[in-house]
C-alpha cells in the first residue's frame, strides 16, 4: 500500500480522485482548463499528459461521451486508472501510458474532437523536486504537445491549452506550423489589477480567422476571497470553501 496516496474530492462533481504526495497534484488551472473548451455532443476528447486524470474527470462531468488520458509516468496513470474505478466512470473514462511524441503508435489520425492540455510551463530556471516532468520540459517540449494536438484531433475539432503570457507568441507560432487557427482566448489574472498570470487558448484544426476574446477571469476580490467567477468554476456558491 502506497502511504503516501490520498484521496481528493473534484469541484464541482461528486467525482473523487487519487493524488500522491510524491506526484504532481492538480492546481486551478487545471480546473478552469476543464470548464474552457466546447464540447460537441458525444465528444471525444484525448488529454496529453493527463498526470492523474483530474481534467479528464473533471470533462467526464461535464458529459464527455469518451475520453482518454496519456501519460508517460506510470505511477500517475496508475492512480488516475484508480480513480476511474473507484467514481464507476470504466466505460467513459481510461488512462494509458504512453510517449505523446509517439501517438501514432496507439491512435489512429484525427480520431478525437477534443484535445486538451496543461503542459509543463518552463522551458528553461531551477527545476522544482515534485512534479519535475509535469512543470518542466523533461520528457517532451511545447511542440511536442502541439504536433500530437494536430495528429490526433479532426478536421474542424478543437486543442485547448493552459499556458503562462511568456509563451503566448510561441503558441502562436506553432499553431501555424501545425494548421490549428486561435479561435478563443481568455487570460487569467490573481487580482484585477495584477498582470496576467496564465491564458485558456482554443484552437480549431484547419479553421478560419477570426478571434473571440473573452472577458478577463479574476480568481481573488480584492479582500482575497474567491471572486464571481472562480465559485462557478469551481461549483461553489459565496460562503462556500473549497480544498482543491
């Protein structure tokens, strides 16, 4: 028995998932990456590095018909597999390790209407203990991330991603390297009057210009409490708390 697994509870659903003090544990961003994307009815949605599955679940919620989770660490897809046992979610929901450079191997071209992404943030300073590979480019880079989007998702189907503002320049480029057009585009900000500190992008696979910039999302009030916003994100109502 592993000591050092927990069990966690998802905002907003009544899914619960299995995290480890050792690994990587999902963070906001990860919870406002799931609320971001269009859903087509009966999606499809592949999520690259998917760690412990929190934004697959998280989109099973939402009422994705299917979705799959890759990852190329063991130890996190065998926690995500747990928490797909443990919320029922066997015929909707599976995890599966493998090399994202190397999707081909495992799935067929343009096969899923979604592709979702939280890719490591830094390509480059100190590299923290915990979580090395899922914050930092050690087993595969920004590129590797958008070339595998474009493989996997339709013609006309969506990759979104969360990012810092450093790499938003990047993003675009490779964007156009790899035929996927910026259809959406929201910036995360601490406090309203703070600089941003991450953007939600979505892409459409061969689609045409034309760019919706959506509102600002604030996480704080000014007296630090949760803003509007980030309760309905995270599916709580004022008053309420969350552990996540």
């Amino acid at each position: 028995m592993d000591l050092t697994s927990r069990k966690d509870s998802l905002p907003g659903c009544n899914y619960v998932l299995w995290q480890s003090a050792h690994e990587f544990c999902f963070t906001t961003d990860a919870v406002f990456l799931a609320q971001f994307p269009y859903l087509v009815r009966k999606a499809r949605v592949l999520e690259l590095g998917s760690g412990t599955g929190a934004i697959s679940l998280l989109l099973a919620a939402r009422g994705a018909e299917y979705i799959v989770g890759v990852d190329c660490n063991d130890t996190v897809v065998e926690l995500m597999k747990r928490s797909i046992n443990e919320n029922n979610l066997q015929d909707r929901v599976s995890a599966a390790q493998c090399d994202l450079r190397n999707l081909r191997k495992y799935y067929a071209a343009e096969s899923f209407d979604l592709v979702v992404a939280n890719p490591p943030y830094r390509n480059s300073g100190r590299q923290r203990r915990i979580g090395q590979a899922a914050c930092h480019e050690v087993t595969a880079n920004l590129e590797d991330f958008f070339q595998a989007a474009a493989y996997a998702v339709k013609y006309r189907g969506r990759y979104a991603l969360v990012q810092l503002p450093e790499r938003f320049t990047e993003c675009l480029q490779l964007a156009k390297k790899y035929g996927l057009e910026l259809k959406r585009l929201q910036w995360l900000h601490s406090f309203a009057h703070k600089p941003a500190w991450a953007f939600l992008a979505e892409f459409v696979k061969g689609g045409s210009a034309g760019l919706e910039v959506l509102e600002p999302l604030i996480m704080y009030n000014n007296d630090g409490t949760y803003s509007a916003q980030t309760l309905n994100k995270y599916g709580l109502t004022k008053g309420e708390e969350t552990g996540g």
